[in-house]
C-alpha cells in the first residue's frame, strides 16, 4: 500500500524519483512509436513517462538524474526459452557476459540439471539465479529421461514437478519433447500438461517436423509454441494454429534468417526470440539475445519490432505483464542505445538501477549467487572401470558404426568390416573407426555401452566428456583402451567437463565441475580452456572444429540416425535398441 | 484427461469430431490471414483446421458436416465491457438480441444493480447469465456510491467484492472512477485495486480528461485500460503508457470515429471495442459489437483487424486465453458470415453448437435463466410521501435551476428567479421549470431533494423514473406535485421503471421490476413501450426525444455542472452540496 502510495505521488511529481532519464528518445513498443521523453522511476518501477516538450507540468525531478542527450532508451532484452547449461557458465558468470548486452530476463529451461541431479537440478537453477542483476525465471524440464533408452539421474514425473508451479518464478511446462507420448494421449504425459495449466501457466512446444493434422492435435492438447521452426512454411503453420513462434538462433540453429519474411509479411502478434543453446565461445563473440535483434534488423525488419520481438512479446506470452515495456507501473529494465538500428548498448538499468556500462557490470555480484552446494560438484559416480568391462566381444565381419556429419547433431549409420583382435572389436585409427564407449555416471552401476564411431579424425588418445545428452551419462571416443578407462577416471576425478588423454597423461581438460556441466570460471577463462582443448585434439589429428561438442550429441537417442546410450547402439529411426554386429 | 484424449483422437483424424465446416473462408485472428480452410470441433472446441488443398491427409469427418461454400468463418465477437442495466433487457433476451448479431462473450459491469442491491446485485448477473447460448463475465464494481452525495443501497468496500475475486467468471474490477481517490492513494480505492491485482485480474480505468503526470499515476497504480477516451490525441497518449485503448461506441457515448485514425495508424496491440451503454432501440436498430465492425470497416479499417479488436484483442486484455480466434484448443465460438466486408451473419456457432441462423436463436433459452428473485422484483422502497414532504419552502428571488442540455448527460447551472407561492417554490411551465424530485428508494428513509429544471418542455403533469443513475434513486420531473406524489408511488407499486402521469391517471408507463432497472419483456416489447412513453411526453410538450433517458442522469453527482441527489442540489464543478436559494 506505501509502494503504492509513494508510486502515485512520484508520477504526479509529488515526491522526488530515485531516478529520472531526461531527454530520452523511448522506443514506445505499446504505441509502437518512438519520440523524446522524460521516464521517472521510484523502487525499481516506471512512475511515469512524459513526452518531451509537454511545458504544462514541470519536469520531473529526482534523487538522481541523468541526461540521456537523446540516446535512444528501449526496453531492456529477454530471452525466452535457453538452457544455461549449454553456456557452461553459472548464472552469475552468465549475467556477467550478458547483462552488459542489454538482457535482463531469462527464461531458463533447466533440462541438463534435471538429468543429472532430478529436482535439485532445478532447485539449483533456481536458487543460484537469486540476487543478480539479471531476473531469471524457468520452465520446468517436461521431458527427463528423453527417451527410454537414456538413463538420467532419476526419472521426473508429474509428482515431482507439481510442486514447483506454485513458485513465481515458474512460468510453465518446458519443451514437450515427447511428441509420441502427446500423440497417443499418454497419462503421465497429459498429466504434466494438465497439471501446468490448472496453475495458469504456459507450455512450450518442441515440435520439428510435424504438421498438419498432428500439429493440430499437439496445439489442441495444449501446446503453445514451437521454437523447432525452420522454414516459413512451418513458421505460418504455428501462427495459423495460434502457436508462439519462437523464433531461435541458436549457435548451431540458426532459424532467423529463414523466419523473419513471416514476421516481415504477417507481423504476428505471437512471435519472439529465443537463444535456445548458446555455446560460450559464441556468447563471447556474437553476443546473445542483443545479436539477434541486430541481425533481424540488418535483415531489414524495423527496429522497434526487433525490440518487440525480444521483450514485449515475449513478456506477453509468459504472462509477465508488467515486463517488456517502458510504461508506468512495469520493471524499470531498460537499456540507453547510442544507436538504434546497430542496437549498441550504451548502458544498462535494472530494477531502475545502473548495472551496467560501457560493456562492463558496474554492479557487485553477491557472494552466495557463486557458491553451490557440494552435491552439485559431486555428480560424477562411475566406481573404479577395468579394461575388460570396456572389452567388446565380437567376431569378424560387418558392424554397425556410428558415423559423423560436421556441424550437424544427426549422424549416420554405417555398416563397415570389423576391425578384430583376437575375439575383440577394437578401434582401428587407420581407417578413422574409433571405439565409442558410453558410461553410466549417476549411480556407478557399470552399465556401459559401446560401439565404434568414424568422423573424428583422432589419431591417438582419447577425448572425454561428461556433457552428453541428454541423460549426459559419459561419453568417450579413443583410439586406446587404456586412454579411454583413463579419461574416464579424470573425469570423475574432476567432476565432469572434457578431456583429452594421450598415452596416459591428460593433455587438456575443461572441468565442468557444477553437475559435471558447468565451469565456475568467467567466460573468458573457459572459452580458452576450449580452445585449448581444441586445439590439442587438432594436434592429434581430430578434424572436427569442437570434437567435444559432437561426442556431447553422440548419446542423444531422439535424434537420427545412429546413437550409443549406456543401454546400447539406438536405431533410432525405428527407435529401437539393436545389436553391435549380427 | 479423457476430454484432451478425445481432442487429440479428433484432431488426428482418429476419432469423428462432433461437427467438421468444410469449405470455410477462414478468418485468422493469429496470423492476420484468411484462407480457406476445414474446421473439427469436438466437445465444444477447435480440435483442429486444415488449409484446403492439403491433401497429405484425409479430410477430417464429423458426426455432422457442413459445407460452408466459401462462406467467411470469423471468431465470434466479445464486448469488453457494457453495463446489461443500459439495455433494459434481461439476459437472456438480450442474448435473443445479440448472439444472432454474432456477440457471444460479453464482459459486464453490473454497477447499477450492485447501486441498487449491493453484492446480491452482482450475484443476480452473475447468476441470470448461466444457462445461456452467450458467456457471461462479470468485472466487479469499484465504485458505490460513485460519490458521497449518492445513496446506493449500500457501499461496497473491499470486504464486499473481494470474495467475488476467486469466481472464475468474475475477471477483475470495473472502471475505477474514483479517480480523486486513486490520485490522492485513499486506502479503500488502493485496497480494491490492490486485491484485485493479487488475484491474477484486470482492474479497467475510467480516465475522462485525464492527462500527463495525473494519467501516468493513474496507470501506475494499476489500472490498465481506458474507455472514456474521445479524442486521438487522448487515445495516443494512453497507448504510450500502456494501457488498453477501450475503443467505446455506445448509444450516446460514440468515439468510434474519432479514435479509429489511430488505430489506423499505429496498428496497436492494446485496443479492443466496448459499447459500454447501449438503449435498446440502437441494440434493435444498429446492433451490438458487430455495428462496431461494420462502422470500422466502412471507416477503411482492414476487416481482418476489425473483427480482431472485437475478438481476439478483448480476449487478450481479460486474459481469456482460449478464445477470440479459430485455433485449436480454443472455445468454438464462431460467426459465418455472408460477407466479410458489411459483417453480415450468417449464422453463429457456441461451443460449436449452431445456436442463431438468419437473424435468430435456434437454440431454446432454459427456463431458470428467466427466473428471478422476489428480492429482484420488490426493490422500490419510499414508503408513504405526503404532498407536504415535496413542499420546497423558499422566498421570492433568484434560485439555482439545473439546466437540461439536449442529447448530453453534462447538465448547466442557471439562475432564474424563482417561481414562488405563499412561501414555497414552485414549477411554473409557462416558463419551463418543473419541478424536480429525487426520493431515496431503498429504504423508506424519506430522504428528499428537490430543486428546479429547465429544459423538459413538459406543460402537465410528471414523468418519473427509477433508473436514476449511479444509485438509482427515484427521480421525477412535474408540474404539478399531486402528479409528481402520484408517479412516485405508481414507482413504487410497478417496482420500478419509467411512468408519466396525468391528472392523477397513469397515461404511459414502462414497467421495470427487476431492480427498478430492468425489464423481463423481450426487447421488441419493451421498445414500444418506451416509443409510447415517449409519444405521450410528446404530446404533453416534451421537447426531449427520451425524456427518461435525459431524467436518469439528473441525479448523477459526477458529471458537471448541476446534479440533484436525495441529499439535495450538487454543484459538481466545486464537488460540494448547494443550497437552492442563497
């Protein structure tokens, strides 16, 4: 009520503001006009916006004030649908990176955490995103495991998300991967769906590839987006369905430039951006949500719709509403631009609060937003592995490889000779055919499979990784056994991320100690640590551009052709398991 | 669960949906498009649309089928807020009257019968509107008494409202009017905004000729629409602090024309169409929220955009996420039209029930929506007025006269030396000025104002009415005090409406039970009889064109310059209570 109060009498200029912006240039995405104001803000929030040059009031006044000189003041950005894990940053290391961009809201779906750790993954998520200058929300992860052919941590069901819609800083269902399971009206799998929307609450979509009378039942059931779109076919089928198109530009999907001629034709009210997976060499370099906004306007869309795009709209479709726009009583997050149509960010208000300068934080960042719990740099459990239980007993003849596209998450399934020894298939570098062993990292059952891979290139050695998706058990290509059941052991010693092992002695790693998927480095630090990695596995005759990158989809067992779980080979275009060699 | 695993089922094509429109010229709300298309229902919702000529899959098969021939297939229109009181109808006849007109969810503010009933006035439309071929919602009062020279039934506080906030039909509270009291942060105008806006609701603004920093508190304090706006620049303005433009066209309020350039313009998000009040001679003449489609697009705005601020925008605003466009999942409320530029209907669907074809209901009105209250019926309480209680006791000299300003509720303060006799203040028709009553009817308190009116034109006899807005008290104009005295208890007896009265005979009345407010005709009924009243008025030298309409709004203490309550003369320009004669 005193808020409230307070908030009335600063709009009528009753009470000083904590802080006014003179002679802004507003970029209005109610109106959808831009034109010179002056904003007024007390306790974080819009008290009021007057048009410059209106002289029948006297200006507002605070406790401080700044002359924007004409810079352009937009809402600040929003990303909304990511998964913070793919950024291998902790959130605060994140806002670090981002903030300084101009976002200051993100919609986190916490799906790797959720394999790994079930719902203390998420409890994570949301607990290290408090008391940073970046307001962070998530959608529940709707899918773990992703398949019955992964083993996460431990199964979620409705049981265990139900108690998290009640949090405000839930907004909804994650991605509804399980398209099948939708399809055929699966009880568990409506019973989420049902569960999210008796809260009020949104559901994401996850639909690639599906159209027509399907789509229609997968919107009908509930579904409210997509962000799998990849061409303006597609995209116009989800806005005629009445389906938010999230338009996403990932680093390795890129859908924008496909997308925007829909949003350039139509201009739909149910459209936004989202990064989706965002890798930190990428976030370093192009940026993040900020880059998509200057992409879609070098791509000729008006500016201040980009900037719809990437607040309003999005704020619109999780039901925040007092976000995403510059208006009285909404969340003064708020970037000043030197320039509109290149998007440069001059500076960063949150909460009504300078953040942000000159591509730098100017806030502190709380201790405890760094700190984690000791469950979380413990994730990694796979006992003590012998070489015989990575042996693969097999004979002469055909088997089925596991072959590599560059760039792609999709592989192929090869059928090649056998390379043999002695009752054993083994790796056989000569011919590029790498043994793949796949190794259950939650609760050190020794389930572990195995199979051979052809594409990396790598000579010697072997690389390792503990980000696999999406049950990220670990996965490791090699050359040796013994380098294999090496990098197995450093990983777990480390407590997850990559590594590269030659001859016994590891040659670069990259600990993701945080659930074996996350550094607790800043971003520039890891993204050295990256190169490096690369760069050695390049020196070792890799000829993948990020091997650890590609070894992480390897395991992933709903995308074709051919994948290697801890259960087995998965064909998974029939979606089955099937046997090494017949 | 076995509902959403029908939907599916039938969105698939697996099951038959309830009823398929083939053929259809759809209008697309969500991506701005029309096409032709095939539409599923099942279970009163969208199960699925088909763009025609996607031959990829069977067409889908219904129970029932019905091929539309290329005819438009629009969602069907929501009014966003009208008071049911203005059109003197019931619900279920004013459902006669619009569903066939393709109106179908209507949100109402029941601001005269919570005047005149307090809380049982909410329930009782909250109630009648059950049952009906048209949904009901109800915003809930903010404002009774609309000002402390007004005597409603009983005050509403927020204790009062408050429990009505979990009722899933009630969608937030009505046009806070109290504007005084938002700007000056009275604790009970805060209260109701406040536990309004914890409940998840909307709370609409009413905001005449406010502007600038007033306006900026007024929308930061939590009022999120306006629907008093009469000019562009004022609609401009409400656009850029975000709040929701209520485009209104009532009977006498008509803003359509105005604003339209506007909307023309800035093709705002936040911007839907209201008829606020509507008489019902114009709902019976021009119609509903479908003249408002018809006039905006004979205006030159696009029909596409038209029928999406009658539909999907209204939608947005209540946040009644399932309806206002032709998507699956979304209630199948749908109009086909012969013609999409006039918006000539066809035929209306509800819950994908054919309920109005060629002008009518095809469906039956249940019995218990007919129904109403002994409470309802029995509302008028004076009690038994002497001739010596309307007695004006006064001097010779100048007295204030309210001045009537034809077709405008605003009124005049004049100044005429008085009619007097034997030390009374008298009505004296050769100069047109009657004499004016107003008789506080709730509880037989014999609380009376009375003063003088120019304007009538009336030569004999009273006119006298119970609609007498906000609360409704009786109000009657005469020349003579034996026909006044006689007008006001034939009130009494009727339970309320409208009389005229002659020499002590009933010459004309317009009975209105329900609440002394409304009637339980059907609308073409009533219309004759207000024409008659009307007629006979004429006849006696009325010069007003709805003399009742014009005496109803006598007593409304806040619209300048004069007004007269049962506790006397207001001059509303100075908020104060005025003595007749100095």
């Amino acid at each position: 009520m005193e808020i409230l109060q307070k908030r009335i009498k600063v709009a009528r200029g009753e009470l000083p503001a904590d802080l006014v912006l003179h002679n802004a240039r507003l970029v209005n995405v109610c109106s959808g006009e831009c034109y010179p104001a002056d904003v007024a803000i007390v306790d974080g929030v819009i008290a009021g916006t007057i048009v410059q040059g209106d002289t029948s009031v006297p200006p507002y006044r605070g406790k401080a004030e700044r002359d924007l000189q004409g810079k352009w003041l937009a809402p600040a950005l929003i990303d909304g649908h990511m998964h913070i894990e793919s950024t291998m940053l902790i959130l605060s290391e994140f806002a670090r990176l981002v903030v300084p961009r101009g976002v200051t809201t993100v919609i986190l779906d916490p799906h790797e955490f959720a394999n790994v750790m079930g719902v203390d993954g998420i409890r994570y998520v949301l607990e290290s995103g408090r008391g940073l200058p970046l307001t962070s929300y998530v959608t529940l992860s709707s899918c773990v495991p992703a398949s019955e052919f992964e083993s996460p941590y431990r199964p979620l069901f409705v049981d265990d998300l139900a108690p998290f819609l009640a949090d405000e800083r839930v907004l909804g269902l994650a991605e509804m991967m399980n398209i099948p399971g939708v399809l055929c009206g699966d009880e568990q799998v409506l019973a989420k769906i049902q569960a999210t929307l008796q809260q009020g609450l949104v559901v994401d979509g996850h639909a690639p590839g599906i159209y027509g009378q399907n789509l229609c039942a997968y919107a009908a059931a509930g579904m409210m987006s997509d962000h799998e779109c990849t061409t303006p076919d597609e995209a116009r089928e989800r806005l005629r369905l009445g389906m938010w198109l999230m338009i996403r530009e990932g680093s390795a999907a890129r859908n924008l430039e496909a997308l925007l001629p829909v949003i350039k034709e139509l201009h739909p009210p149910r459209a936004f951006f989202v990064t989706d997976d965002r890798d930190p060499q990428d976030l370093t370099t192009r940026g993040h949500i900020d880059s998509i906004v200057r992409q879609a306007i070098a791509y000729g869309l008006d500016p201040l719709e980009a900037i719809r795009l990437a607040s309003y709209n999005t704020a619109q479709y999780f039901r925040l509403y007092n976000r995403g726009a510059i208006v009285p009583g909404f969340v003064a997050d708020m970037v000043v631009l030197d320039d509109l149509s290149t998007f440069q960010v001059e500076s960063v208000y949150k909460d009504g609060v300078l953040v942000a300068a000159e591509g730098a934080l100017v806030t502190a960042i709380p201790a405890q937003a760094t700190t984690m719990s000791a469950q979380m740099e413990k994730s990694i459990h796979i006992g003590n592995i012998s070489l015989e239980e990575i042996r693969i007993p097999g004979q002469p003849g055909l088997i089925e490889v596991i072959g590599i596209e560059p760039g792609q998450i999709t592989t192929l399934r090869l059928h090649e000779e056998a390379p043999y020894d002695h009752g054993e298939i083994i790796a056989d570098p000569t011919r590029d055919l790498l043994k793949l062993v796949v190794i259950e990292r939650h609760h050190a059952s020794k389930r572990i499979g195995s199979g051979l891979v052809k594409g990396f290139g790598l000579t010697r050695g072997a690389i390792a990784s503990s980000v696999a998706h999406d049950a990220h058990n670990i996965v490791i290509a090699g050359a040796s056994d013994d380098d294999i059941l090496r990098a197995a052991h450093v990983l777990q010693e480390m407590g997850g991320g990559f590594v590269c092992v030659v001859d016994g002695s590891v040659r670069a790693a990259v600990p993701l100690p945080i659930g074996g998927l996350v550094s607790p480095l800043p971003a520039a630090e890891l993204v050295q640590q990256l190169h490096t990695l690369d760069a050695v596995a390049s020196e070792l005759g890799c000829t993948l551009a990020h091997p650890c990158m590609t070894l992480s989809f390897l395991s992933l067992s709903v995308i074709p052709s051919l994948k290697l779980t801890d259960q087995g080979l998965i064909d998974v275009e029939t979606f089955t398991r099937i046997p090494l060699q017949r």
